[in-house]
C-alpha cells in the first residue's frame, strides 16, 4: 500500500456546530413563544373555552301573564301539558327489560315500539319533529341516544291526565321514562274572543336575533301571533330564568356553578271587555245573520261586526268580528291545513274586521256632513231644504264647465222608488233624522242658490270628519288597525289621473264614492257627537297587574307600539285604568279654515272649533230618527224602548272584488252594506254600538236589530248586577 493512500483527518468546520446551535436556538424560541402566546396572552380564551365544554347554561321558562276581562273572567290562561318523555342513557341495562318497557308503553300511549334500530331508520327519525306522529319509541329514543343520552325524548305529547298518572305509577318499573309537564296557551272563550285575544305561534325567524338578545329559547318559547297576546307581548311574557350547570362529556348534569336566577312571570292584563255583553253581541250578529241568509234561501250576509264602547271613558266593553276562529287550535302547534283554510277564506277569519277592514260607511257618515255644515253657518235649525226624490245635477270637473246635456246627472234620495216625490220641504233635523240623500247632497256640495256658500265642499268635509275621527288610526292597543280614507281633489288626482267632480263632492257627502272607513272610526264619530264632542282614545286595556295583583302602571304608545312602565312621549296610561281625552272639538281647534267662492276653495290661516251649538243640533237629529214618524230610520226600532236612544242608520253601496267576481257590481243596482250607530241614554250616554253587515242590505232592517238587541243587553246587565251589589256593567 502506497503512503498516497493512507487517510487524512477530516477538518472540522465550525460554521457547521453554529448553525445547529442556531436551528435548536430558534426551534427553542419558537416553541416558547408559542407557549407564551397561548398560555398568556391567549390563556383566557382558552380557559373560557375549556370552561365552556363542562358548563351549560340551562334556560327556565317564565309563566306567561293571564288575561281577564273587567270582571276577572278568564280570557287566556296557562294550563298544564302532559308529554310521556324517555332518557337514553337512565334506561335499564338490559335490551330484553328495555325492550319490555317499550312494548308495555306502546300499549298504553299507541305509539309503535319500532323494528330494529338501523342507520336508515335514524335517519328517517331525524326528518320528524317533537311530537308529530311517525318514527317508533325505538328510533327517537336510538336517534337521542347518539346526541345527548342525559336528555329526555318526547315520545308522545299532551297525553290525558288518566295517562300521565298511569305513567308515574310505573316509573319505578319503567327507568327511563318519566313524565313532563309543559304550560300550553289555553282560551276558555274560544272563538268568541279570538279576533281580540290572538295566539301564540314560534318565534319567527325574521326575529330570532331579536327575541334571542332578550333571553328566549327558539323552538320553545312562544309570542303572541295577532290580538292582544300580540300588542301586549312584552307585559305578558316575562323574564326566563337560568341556571349554568357543570355537565360530563355525555351532557348529564352534575352540578350547579353558580346561584340560579329565577324566571319572573309576565303581568296579568285586565280587558275593558264584559265577556256577557260579547256573547250577547256575538248571538244578535249571527241570529240576524242567519235569518236573512235563511230567509233570502242564500248565504248574502257573509260577515259582520259588532262593536260596544263607552263614550265617557273611550272603554270598548265588547268587539265582535265575525266570521272568526277557534284559537285553541293553535295552541301547541299552528296546523298548516287549518291556517290555509283560514288565510284563502275570502272572509278574511283571520282578521279583526272592527279595525283592519275598511268599507265605505254610507249614512252613518252624514253626521261628519251635518255638523260640518251646521257649524259654518250653511244651515241652521230654521232653514228649510226642498228634498225631491230626485235631483238633476250638472257634473262639472271644473267650476267653469259649461252645462249641457251630457254632462247632466240624476241623484236619487233612498226612498225614490217607494215616495218618487221625496220627502219635500224639510228641516236640518229633519234631513238627519230621515237621512235624506238629497238634503245632504245640497248640503254638501251645494244646488244653484239654494244652498249657502255652494255647500260645504269636500275640503271642509274632510276636516270634519278628521275631527270626528276619521282618516287616521285610533291608537287603540292592537296590531292592524287601518286608517280609512277621506278623499281630497289632489288625492284623487295623483291616484286616477282625474279631476275632483261636484258629482265626487255628492257622494262624498253620503259617506259613499272613495269614502272608507273601519267600523271602529264610524263608532267614534258617533260617540263624539253622543259625548257632546269630546273624543275619548278607545281602549281595551282596564289595568296591568303583577302576580300578587298588585297595580302596576303602564303607558302605551301608539306610534311604536312600545309598553313601558313608564310615561313616555305620545304615550297615553293604560294602568291604571284612565280614561284618555284624545281632544274636545268644541274646545281644541282642529278645523282649518277655507274660503270658498264660487266652487274654488282656499286654504287660510285660521283654526277653529265646532261649537256646541253644532254638537247639540246634530245630537238633536240623531234622537229625531227615533221620535219621529214615519220616516225616523229608528223610529220602530226604538221608539217604544223605555230608554231614551238616539242614533243613525247607513246603507252603503259598494263594488269590490267579491262583488264583481259575483257579478253583482250593476250600475244603479249595486249591492250595500247595511249599517247602524246608536246611543243611549240620550241625555247622558253611557254605551254607544255600531252594527255592520256586509252585503247586508237597509242597515234600518239588518243592522238596527242588531243595534238595538246588544243595548237592551247592556241595560240589563246593569240591572243584574245592581241587583246583586256589584259594580254596574260599564262602570
């Protein structure tokens, strides 16, 4: 072997021994910043979620608020429940006691036992909701099973009571299976106060953020759907309580980490309403319903509405719509089928036809006409109006059309075709109480000479019958209140394209043409001019108390729909109950002066009341309709009464999309709604009732019946409870 090939000793490079010691230098560090970052300045997050994974917080549902009428009548209450429940992971050991225990459990609830537990059968189990028949105890207990074994399954819900005892019974035999008890909405009247009370239905999903903020459970808790369970949904519902609990990887409780914080139940609501005179007036609308639809041998009379209220104190003490619902349907669950029944039904069930329908008012809208006309000095009680049976109006788009032929227009009084001659010559009371037709065509929109002024021209008339109520929302506490309709020359140009008519002007006048109204704003018409012009807000809260029964003060906002315990701008008290001046017509002035002059009118500066003078005279026609005879519209319907009542009556026709699919919509022949406003007693007024009848006909004949029926009600329910020592019905 050459010397050449003997080895050398390697050199060591000591760049190499600094680069390791770099690399494990860095691998080091980073390894501690990690540390770092995660164990301090991450640390609470960590420890948060770690705490998380061993702690629940158990939501404890608060008892919703009962609801009363004034005489603590229940109206909506909370009843127990009874659903059969099982928990996996409390059942025996043995499959062969299990399955025994499922068998003699599907004899008692009808409920299947179930095939074998599969993958696919799991799967079909998970297409099914609590409570809705389909998957066997097998499969929604097996499906519960692999979720959270410490919690119960519904098997079966709102078994009898005969069932749940039977069930505790057995629960020593039974492991597993218990009984629970959940509170469900319950309405001992029914559908006689559905369209006030409402219902309850699920948290909708447009407001699960909201109502989440503030506590509810989804898919457990419930809020109110319509009525008052609706509008008053933050008094009645309370506060949940909660409990944060320690669980195990398996969702079973262990214990309590901190003090529970218990649920506070929601107030209880007394109404204004008597639940004896809603049936009373619930009774007269259907009994009088029934017989002309009987008696006509078709269903013509479709719906309708009652209303009660007393002028004094703006109190409705009953409010019917009909045809209405049974909302102890709704009280677990909202049964698709029946709700689509309800919403396609061209009825309309579903609403409150009192507040959320507008028809045009006919007559009982002559009152707005009357003390407009009276008030700015175009009639008086010694002015006398010629009334024929028919009048030949000159139809003018503007005050400056010629007349001629074509444009010529007849107008007929109601009586035409019984009195072709009319009334004739009659006084300003007299045209109230007769409810002329033509009278108030003159004295609306004018004839030639023979009425100052040219009438009182639409711009004034809506001013009127703004100050009586109309054209705007009452305020009163529930959702859906429309507004009605006053129609004005710039209204009808922008929504038809056309001119203001003297022929608009006409039928105006007679609450007729584009004229709408809810059934509520006629009332308060009529119990304006019954209270000597003073408007009270109606209202059908009396008082909101605690679950000692303690008074607890409300406010209610209208605009918002807010209900705070306290006052609050544009708020009125509703707790206790108060009784809310809206406005006096004779004293705030609401109406805006106008100067008219040869069919042009003009807006001025001035603000004026209606004075009492005005009030009294129309007053003074309304008790005529009763006293006088022949032609009193009320006059057999009241004369022989032993109490003083004074009212109007309205036939209304009208053209809508139920009219026309009928084809009913005849020009000259249309069909009308019959219409009737009363109150008694007529010196000092204490209940006012408005009657409606869709497609009724005379209001005088379908309506006045109805009318007349609720206010001998009314009075003797008053007798009664005098008699018995306790506090009169309206009181």
């Amino acid at each position: 072997m050459s010397s050449n090939s003997a080895s050398h000793p390697v050199r060591f490079e000591r760049w190499r021994l600094g680069f390791v010691y770099a690399a494990i230098f860095l691998g080091l560090t980073g390894l501690l910043s990690r540390l770092v970052y995660l164990q301090v300045v991450q640390g609470q997050n960590w420890v948060i979620r770690a705490t998380d994974n061993y702690t629940e917080k158990v939501s404890v549902p608060a008892a919703r608020g009962i609801i009363y009428d004034r005489n603590g009548y229940i109206l909506a209450r909370n009843i127990a429940s009874y659903n059969i429940v099982i928990t996996p992971a409390n059942l025996p050991d043995s499959e062969a006691d299990i399955q025994n225990i499922y068998r003699e459990l599907s004899d008692l609830i009808d409920v299947p036992v179930g095939g074998p537990v599969t993958e696919e059968s799991l799967e079909n189990a998970k297409l099914f909701s609590a409570c809705v028949p389909g998957p066997g105890i097998a499969q929604m207990v097996g499906l519960q099973d692999s979720l959270a074994p410490y919690s119960p399954v519904k098997i079966k819900c709102n078994v009898s009571e005969e069932i749940a005892r039977t069930v505790q019974e057995r629960s020593a035999d039974w492991e597993g299976v218990t009984v629970e008890v959940e509170p469900i909405r319950d309405y001992p009247t029914g559908a006689l106060t559905a369209n006030l009370i409402g219902f309850l239905g699920p948290i909708p999903a447009t407001q699960e953020k909201e109502y989440e903020e503030l506590g509810f459970v989804l898919n457990r808790d419930k809020v109110g759907y319509s009525g008052v369970e609706a509008s008053m949904q933050d008094v009645l519902a309370g506060r949940n309580g909660s409990r944060v609990v320690k669980v195990d990887v398996a969702g079973q409780e262990l214990s309590n980490l901190s003090a529970p914080l218990a649920p506070v139940a929601g107030h209880n609501i007394y109404l204004t309403i008597d639940t004896r005179l809603q049936a009373i007036a619930d009774a007269s609308l259907k009994e009088e319903i029934r017989f002309w639809n009987t008696y006509l041998r078709e269903i013509r009379i479709s719906s309708g509405v009652v209303i009660a209220m007393n002028p004094k104190t703006g109190e409705i003490l009953a409010m019917v719509s009909y045809p209405t619902y049974e909302n102890n349907r709704f009280a677990r669950i909202i049964p698709a089928y029946y709700y689509q029944q309800l919403s396609q039904d061209p009825t309309k069930p579903l609403l409150n036809n009192a507040i959320s329908a507008e028809f045009p008012p006919g007559s009982v809208f002559k009152l707005s006409t009357a003390t407009g006309a009276f008030n700015e000095g175009i009639i008086d009680l010694s002015t006398i109006v010629d009334a024929p049976g028919k009048l030949e109006l000159c139809e003018k788009f503007n005050p400056n059309d010629p007349c001629t032929g074509l444009n010529v227009r007849p107008f007929v009084d109601h009586i035409y075709e019984k009195k072709p001659e009319g009334f004739g010559p009659i006084s300003f009371l007299q045209c109230i109480a007769f409810s002329s037709n033509v009278c108030f065509y003159k004295l609306g929109g004018g004839y030639f000479d023979q009425i100052k002024q040219g009438g009182l021209g639409i711009e004034r008339l809506g001013q009127y019958a703004e100050a009586l109520g109309y054209n705007r929302r009452s305020g009163i506490e529930l959702f859906g209140e429309q507004d009605g309709l006053i129609p004005s020359p710039a209204w009808k140009r922008v929504n038809t394209g056309e001119n203001w008519s003297t022929g608009d002007t006409y039928i105006a006048s007679v609450g007729q043409g584009y004229v709408l109204a809810t059934p509520l704003q006629v009332l308060m018409s009529g119990a304006t001019i019954a209270n000597n012009g003073k408007l009270m807000q109606p209202t059908i809260i009396r008082q909101v108390t605690d679950g000692e029964g303690k008074l607890s003060p409300y406010w209610f906002n209208p605009e918002s729909f807010a209900t705070t315990p306290f006052e609050a701008d544009g708020s009125y008290q509703i707790s206790p109950f108060t009784p809310n001046l809206k406005w006096d017509v004779t004293v705030t002035p609401l109406i805006k002066g106008y100067s008219c002059d040869n069919g042009y009118c003009s807006l001025t500066d001035e603000l004026k009341t209606i004075s009492p003078e005005a009030i009294a005279a129309v007053r003074a026609g309304t008790r005529l309709a009763v006293t006088s005879t022949p032609f009193g519209t009320l006059y057999k319907i009241f004369n022989n009464y032993p109490i003083a009542v004074a009212g109007k009556t309205g036939t209304a026709e009208y053209c809508d999309d139920v009219a026309r699919k009928k084809e009913k919509c005849n020009f000259g022949a249309w069909p009308t709604h019959a219409w009737t406003l009363a109150y008694a007693p007529y010196d000092d007024p204490e209940i006012v009732v408005v009657a409606f009848a869709y497609n009724g006909g005379e209001g005088a004949s379908v309506a006045a019946p109805i009318v007349q029926k609720v206010i001998e009600g009314y009075f003797e329910l008053k007798a009664i409870d005098l008699a018995q020592g306790n506090q009169p019905l309206g009181q």
